[in-house]
C-alpha cells in the first residue's frame, strides 16, 4: 500500500539527551507535531522517560543544546530558516534568553568554563570570511575578543582548571591542526603533527596536560581514541577498531568506564566498559547511535539511536543492558506501521580501477512489475559523508511508491579509511562518475530491475553528481532530482559562504589553477548534453550551495527547450527541515518519478 507523502512529515525524533544535575531529568531534542511547529525543540523528561516537557518554543529548528556543568542552565542554538548563522539561547531559573542578536553572523558554541560562568564561541562578527575566538561572560554579558583567526575555527573544549582552551584550525576536509590558546596572555600554540591529519572531540585528560579524542594523527588510516601531548605531538593510542573509523566517545564522570561508537560499514558498533579494560559490545537494533551522555552517578549512559525503519529516538543503557526510553510512535502520529518499511541490504561493486565500491540496496514490499522495478540511485552529499543506516523518510517514501533504491558510497565518502576519502580529491574527481557508471551496471543487472528505468537524485555535492551524471553520462539516466547541487565550481567557489570558499577549493580546485579540471567536471558546460526530464529543489537561504547554481542551470534548460521543472522554496537552507516545506519536496519527487520512470 502506497503511504501518502503527508504522512511522512507527521514523524516525530528525539535526540541529543543531556541529564540534568542531580541526574533525575534528561534534557533533549524532539520534533513532534502536537505542541508546535513539527520543527525539534528542547524538551526535558523524567529519568525514567514519563512526564515529558516542552521547554522551547521557536518557530525554527533547534540545532544544539549543552547544560551547564555546575547546574541546570542550558543553552540551545537556532538560525532563521537554514541559514546556519546560528544565535544562542539561554534558559535559566525557567525563563530563557537571547545572548547572542546578531542574525548576520555565524555563532559556534565551545561550551562552557569549567565553573560555569562563562561560555567559549567562535564567530564570523568581525569578517565573513575568518572566525574568531570569544569569552562570554554569563552573569554581566560582556563579550571578549581573544584572538583574531584566518579561517574556520573552532573551541571543542576548554582546560579543567579554565585557562585554557583547545582551538581547531579547520583548512580542509582533511587537514585540521589543533592549538593550546591560553585565555591570560592570548598566547596560541600549534600542537606538532606529522602530516595532514583529522581530530575530532578533542578534550583534556583530568590531571595531565594531555588533549584525549579521535584522530588519524601520524599517517594512519582510520579514525582512533588517543591521547595527544599538545606540546610535542606525541601520541598514545587508547582504543582503535580494527578497520573501522571511531565515531564517538565518552568517559564517565567518575572516570572507571569508557563508551565508544565504532563505524562498521555504516553500521553502529557501541562498546562500553572499564575504561582500562575490555568493553564488551552493547546489543542494539542494525543503525546508528550517537550522542553519548553520562548520568552524574556515572551508572547510566543515554544516547540517540536511529534504524532505517525507526526514527531517533533515546535510549539508556545501565548495567550492561540497553533499551529505549523514549520513542515516537509512528503507526499513532501519521498513520505509518514500521513493517511497511523497508531495512537496507549492504552491497558492492567493482569499479575501473579494481577499487571495491560499497552501497546500499533496497526493494520495496510491493510485487514486481512484469519489466520490474523502476531505480532510483540516491547520492549522498559532501563529498566527506557517507550514507548510512539511519532513518530516511525521503527513501521510504520512494519504495511505498514502488520505487527500488541504491544508495552508493563512491570514492570520497568517509567510514572506510582516509585513503578511500582522498581517493577523490582534485584532478581524481571524473573518477566518481566511473565509480557511478559502474554501479549503474550493478543495478542494471539484478534481475528483479528494469534495465531502461534507472533514475538518480542528489544532494549538494550529490546534486553535483547528479547534474554531472545526466550531463557526462546521458545515456545511462532516464529521469533525475537535484537538490541544491553544483552546476559550476566556478560560480560556486565565487558565491559560497566566504568562510567556506578556500576550504571547499582545497578539496576541489583554485579558479586559474585548475580551470581545466573545472571544465571538464562542471555541469553547466555540457548542459547541450542532456536528455533525462529532470527536477530541480533549492531554497533561498542556502549559504553553501547558493540558489544561482540551480537558477543558471535552469536557464541554460529552458534556453535549449529540455524538460525541466524548478521549484523555488522560500526561507529554505542547505537542506528542507520545515514540515510544509518536506511535504511538498515528497510529493514533487514522487510526482516526476512516476512521470518519468
């Protein structure tokens, strides 16, 4: 049976759980209908998961939320319509707060000082294009400058004894340098590396002047748990995962049991133990876990935990048993039974160069057409990102309608190794389009698919894929959906964010440097090319793939007399979170595919 496309947007998630201080509440994330606009906002419940609370009410998505060390202040983040210029919110003695008022500027929250008086951030106040490094005061307001920066920064953390921080310098996907900038003298000092390297949630170790988190330092290929001298560079591995990247970890308050998320394949693989000893594996449903947080006794963990056909929701482990404590319920708020869903299956496929190209696929519940099934190739965007098991509403969707789906990792998507990361970048990049045709030649041969029904759809860098695979690639494509992707690198590269344009041109080109490359990758120089109807998503306030790619592209369309359809969307970012706003993304798709395929 067919699942109207409303229905999908009524689906509620729960995320980011942060237990109150005397541990008998959690805070956390949720999108539900009921009591607002459908957008997640923050909410705190019982330990136990009974009498839930609204605390916030925007009419905006909440994207983060962090408590206080010393109490149950908290402090959330939200942006106007997706455009990621993040302003806070504080909620104290229950009244919250603006800090931050400045809608044209982007906000990133460090945390807290260890006392809690004051919070660590890095804006883009000064220029668009750097991000410097502020002291807020919470009790008077008064903002500090401390140091000016020359690109993306970043504060994960700050010293125990507060007068510290850490400071990530972000120069490319793959290229992070971490710093010790000390608060009194504004001194910052870069902690030694090998070579090119990636940290991610960096913190100190209590009692020692080490940085603890998960790292490729020193030439490896996977993400570790390790401890770093930030003065030498030296480095202790902690825990590592046989071939798979470390997503997360947490150690608990009082420092006996540790938790890691290991990435298995796109998979979840969650450890928790001493923290000096072997952690045994906690058994959960096939998805992904996140958000690890610690009750104050140290005895419970919280966390997110999301399937294919189960959206986020909270879970809590204690005494070596997970369950979940909060989930929506989809079949009572739109009407959805999970056994109509559809789970993944892992799969693989050899490309040009022998490279193993993994992905996943799924067919829907409904019986095979006598040709069979129509295909659509979903493309994960960034290129560093990886499709995953996670809950898409977008997929299910396309299978309720008898679509089956494959959804690729070419070259470029993290979770296998840093080499396969890299193995994309610059002049290599044509090399994802072989790694795409060649997956279109798997789809093409399983025997339950219609071979000249074969469609895609992409977002961002996949909407990239996408223009390029019905531009270099006609043949192959019988329809196609992009969203928000890059028509040309050169107009993308000219009007991106300025904060990201030297970022993303380290992994794709410099205009008068690689203009060759940029005209033989850029999709609007062979528009003349392609033969696919094609679907084209984009919102106004998308700050990283801006509105003009998606304008000049269509242009180029209805200039030459193809089938093109464009649809606009008003206070709209990278990506389509309001509800009206996914409804009619849903119903679109489904609309041109089952004109087109």
């Amino acid at each position: 049976m067919t699942i109207p496309t409303d229905a999908w947007v009524k689906i509620g998630t729960a995320s980011a759980p942060a237990f109150s201080k005397d541990g008998t509440k959690i805070f956390h994330l949720r999108g539900t209908k009921p009591l607002g606009s459908g957008l997640p906002q923050v909410w705190v419940m019982d330990a136990d998961g009974r009498n839930p609370m609204q605390l916030s009410t925007h009419d905006e998505k909440v994207a983060l939320l962090r408590r206080a060390p010393n109490d149950d202040r908290l402090i959330w983040g939200i942006d106007a319509g997706g455009d990621e210029r993040q302003q806070f919110h504080l909620r104290q003695n229950g009244e919250t707060r603006a800090l931050t008022a400045a809608p044209g500027v982007i906000h990133d929250l460090g945390g807290f000082s260890p006392d809690g008086s004051k919070i660590a951030y890095a804006a883009n106040a000064r220029d668009e294009r750097y991000f410097d490094i502020h002291l807020m005061d919470l009790v008077t307001g008064a903002d500090t400058r401390l140091i000016e920066g020359v690109g993306i920064l970043t504060v994960p953390s700050w010293h125990p004894d507060g007068t510290k921080l850490t400071v990530i310098h972000d120069l490319a996907g793959g290229d992070q340098r971490v710093h010790v900038l000390d608060i009194a003298t504004r001194n910052m000092t870069e902690m030694p590396r090998p070579s090119a390297s990636r940290y991610s949630a960096m913190r100190w170790v209590k009692g020692a002047e080490l940085l603890q988190g998960l790292t490729d330092h020193g030439g490896h290929d996977f993400m570790r748990l390790c401890r770093l001298d930030p003065a030498t560079g030296a480095c202790t591995e902690i825990y590592v995962a046989p071939d798979r990247d470390l997503d997360s970890w947490s150690l608990s308050p009082d420092g006996a049991q540790l938790a890691t998320i290991e990435n298995d394949r796109g998979y979840t693989v969650m450890r928790v133990g001493p923290a000096d000893g072997a952690r045994p594996i906690v058994a959960l449903p096939d998805g992904i876990a996140a958000d690890l947080a610690w009750a104050p006794d140290s005895a419970s963990l919280a966390f997110s935990h999301q399937g294919p056909t189960r959206p986020s929701g909270i879970w809590l482990w204690r005494s070596g048993v997970a369950a979940p404590l909060y989930e929506a319920d989809m079949k009572a708020d739109a009407g959805i039974d999970p056994a109509e869903l559809v789970a993944p299956s892992l799969i693989s496929w050899t490309s040009f160069d022998g490279k193993t190209i993994p992905g996943w696929y799924l067919l829907p519940k409904s019986p095979k057409p006598a040709a069979g099934y129509p295909t659509v190739v979903w493309v994960h965007g960034g290129p560093s990102s990886q499709t995953r098991a996670n809950f898409r509403p977008d997929i299910q969707a396309l299978l309720s309608a008898g679509f089956a789906v494959m959804m690729p990792n070419m070259r470029g998507s993290t979770g296998y190794g840093r080499a396969y990361m890299d193995a994309d970048e610059l002049e290599l990049r044509p090399h994802v389009m072989a790694d795409l045709a060649a997956g279109h030649a798997w789809v093409k041969a399983q025997p339950e698919i219609d071979p000249t029904r074969i469609g895609i759809m992409g977002q961002s860098y996949g909407g990239w894929v996408t223009l390029a695979a019905v531009t270099l690639q006609p043949d192959l494509w019988k329809a196609a959906v992009n969203f928000y992707g890059i028509a040309d690198f050169v107009t993308l590269l000219e009007r991106t964010g300025p904060w990201r344009a030297t970022h993303r041109a380290h992994e794709y080109g410099f205009p008068g440097t690689h203009d060759a490359l940029f005209d033989k990758i850029s999709p609007l120089r062979h528009v003349d090319n392609v033969a696919a109807p094609l679907l084209m998503l984009h919102g106004d306030r998308d700050p990283r793939v801006p509105q003009n790619e998606s304008d000049i592209f269509t242009t180029a369309m209805e200039l030459r007399q193809k089938k093109v359809r464009y649809e606009r969307f008003t206070y709209a970012g990278h990506g389509f979170i309001r509800p009206d706003h996914r409804r009619r993304v849903y119903a679109t798709i489904t609309e041109h595919f089952n004109a087109y395929l």
